[in-house]
C-alpha cells in the first residue's frame, strides 16, 4: 500500500533525507560531547546565521525557481506579521537550545527516543481536534491507531524517568528532565502554533524568520549568559576539527530542512491521499539507523542499562509503526515537523 511504482523510483529522495538526517545529529553530537563545546546560545547562533546567509539569498534572487521553491509571502515586517509569528520564533529559540542541551549529555538513541514524545502529542492533539471539532469527514481513527501511540509514548515516557533516576543516583546535575519538557512544549507548540497563523504567513516564511529571530535573541544572550567570553578559555578552539564541525553543523542543518521542504513539495505536485506517511515513515526509519550508528561511532561517554535498551527500542519501533498506521487526520503534520528537525 505504501511503496507504489513511483515511490520506488524516488527513495534516492528519502535515501538523501536519511543521510543528511544522521549526518546533522552526528556533527551536532562531536561539537557539543566529544569538542564539549557546551554553549548552546554561541552554537545555535552560528547554526541560524548560517541558515540566513543561505535562505536568504536563495529568496532574494530564486524564490519560486530555486530547488526546493521558496517563496516568502509577506511584502514586509508589519505589526500583524510580527505579532503572529512572534510566539513562534520564541518557541523556536526554546526549542534548539533546549535540543542542544539534551544532546550534550546523553546518547543519540536516548535522544531520538525523547523526541518522540512530540509526534505522540501531535497526534493527540490532532485527533481530539478533529473529533470534538469535527473538521474531516474522515474517521478520526479506530482503536487500532493507539497501539503504536502507546507503544512509542509510553517507553519514552518511561525511559525520561528513568534518566531522571540514574542521575539523582549518581549525583549527576543534568537537568534532563528539565530540558526534555522544554523541548517537548516547544515541539508541540510549534507544530499548534504553525497551523493557527498560515493565513499571514507559510511554512518557508516561518523557517526564514525562524532563523533571522533566533540570531537576534541568542546574539545578545550570549553576552547577557557571558558564554560569548567563556568561549575564550575553550581549549579547542585552535584545533581544525573544531571549525570543521560549526561549520558543517550550520551547512547540513539547513540542507536538512530544505531536503525535508523538498519532499513535501514533491508530495503537493503528486497530489498522494497518502501525503506525508511516506515521510513519516522515512523520518521513524532515519532514527533507527542514525540510532544503530551512533552507538558504533560514539562509543565512549553514557553507557546503557538493559531496561535502557529495552525502552529505546520499543520507543523508536512504535514510531515505525505509528507511520504505518497514520490516520488521515495527520498528513500535514510532516510539513510543521520540517520546522523542528534536529
């Protein structure tokens, strides 16, 4: 049902998105665990200038003629648009610093596992909407669709306590738990957010002014947090591997979220009834593999508990499976998840 002909013929298009996928968590984990470049406000500043440097142009001088098309529909930054993408972009903020965070003190599969709290809530939320409001003539979903909800939330759910556990044992002062619900409440925000102010502005304007603001609060707030002076005591900051990082880290993460743009657009022009399961699907594979990578290329730093194991893997299989059995009501969710990849 879901690879036909056509789809078969384009998995070099989701082969790419895997790839950039793993590549932009692995960058991201050498910077901030194995350099310990731990400056979140100086990291994702770097990340979203880069972002701007590139959109930018891509906008001014391609717009609808550039691969993927991009096209920004406000004529300028006026009070309404202002307002309406206002509580966005501070979601946004929270969310790549809180991410960056996370990913500095544990695994990726520990990680990836976390993240999949937010689709669990999306796809709540989605369902209670359309149930209550009534707004698809669609069935809103049988009980057969909260098996893999549950399968994917509750181990993450689960395996966020037990993280919470293992370091008021050890003493460690982390603030996972903290981070994770930070993180979650941006995700998930975003995503209700996004769909309540599409009338002033679309998916690439969200992703531009998404990149402008971030620099803008995080600049200064590196001064406000003296992390723009505590860089000058970075140990590595002469070393080749740590530019060659930032440097990729900013380049790849905006491939990323053009390759993702790309894909939803390539869904648009099929006009598919199964419009965004197929990226889903392909997003929930890309954690799996990016997952297993991982745990042969970092193999120094956290080590995993057998319970640990146990709730990563149920957690990122219930994710295949909740791509597997996606209801009708969420198809557009891919297209807000381009705007919180890692």
């Amino acid at each position: 049902m879901l690879l036909k002909v056509d789809h078969i013929k384009n998995l070099r298009y989701y082969f790419v998105y895997i790839v950039l996928f793993s590549l932009v968590l692995f960058v991201n984990k050498f910077v901030l665990t194995v350099l310990k470049f731990t400056y979140p406000t100086i990291f994702q500043s770097w990340q979203m200038l880069v972002g701007v440097l590139i959109l930018r142009p891509l906008i001014e001088y391609f717009g609808e003629q550039s691969w993927p098309p991009l096209k920004i529909t406000f004529r300028s930054l006026n009070r309404d648009v202002l307002l309406s993408v206002l509580p966005f972009v501070v979601a946004y903020v929270f969310l790549i610093v809180s991410g960056s965070k996370l990913l500095a003190v544990i695994p990726i599969p520990m990680y990836l596992a976390l993240t999949n709290i937010i689709p669990c809530l999306q796809w709540i939320y989605e369902h209670v909407y359309n149930q209550y409001f009534n707004l698809s003539s669609e069935s809103p979903g049988s009980e057969h669709d909260y098996f893999p909800l549950l399968t994917t939330l509750l181990p993450a759910l689960l395996l966020a306590i037990l993280i919470e556990i293992y370091d008021l044992h050890e003493q460690n002062i982390t603030c996972i738990s903290f981070w994770t619900v930070i993180h979650v409440i941006s995700g998930v925000f975003i995503h209700f957010y996004a769909n309540l102010c599409d009338k002033f502005v679309n998916t690439t304007d969200l992703l531009y002014l998404g990149y402008v603001f971030s620099v803008i609060i995080l600049a200064p707030a590196s001064l406000f947090l003296n992390e723009a002076f505590l860089i000058l005591d970075f140990k590595h900051k002469r070393k080749f591997s740590f530019y060659i990082g930032c440097f990729l880290s900013g380049i790849l993460g905006v491939c990323l979220n053009l390759w993702s743009l790309k894909l939803w657009n390539r869904n648009l022009k099929r006009d598919d009834s199964q419009i965004g399961t197929h990226e889903a699907l392909v997003r929930s594979v890309a954690k799996i593999i990016a997952s297993l990578i991982s745990v042969l290329v970092f193999t120094n730093g956290r080590k995993y508990g057998y319970l640990e194991m146990i709730l990563i893997s149920l957690s990122l299989s219930g994710n295949v499976l909740m791509a597997l059995c996606r209801p009708p009501f969420m198809e557009n969710v891919f297209e807000k998840r381009l705007l919180i990849e890692v």
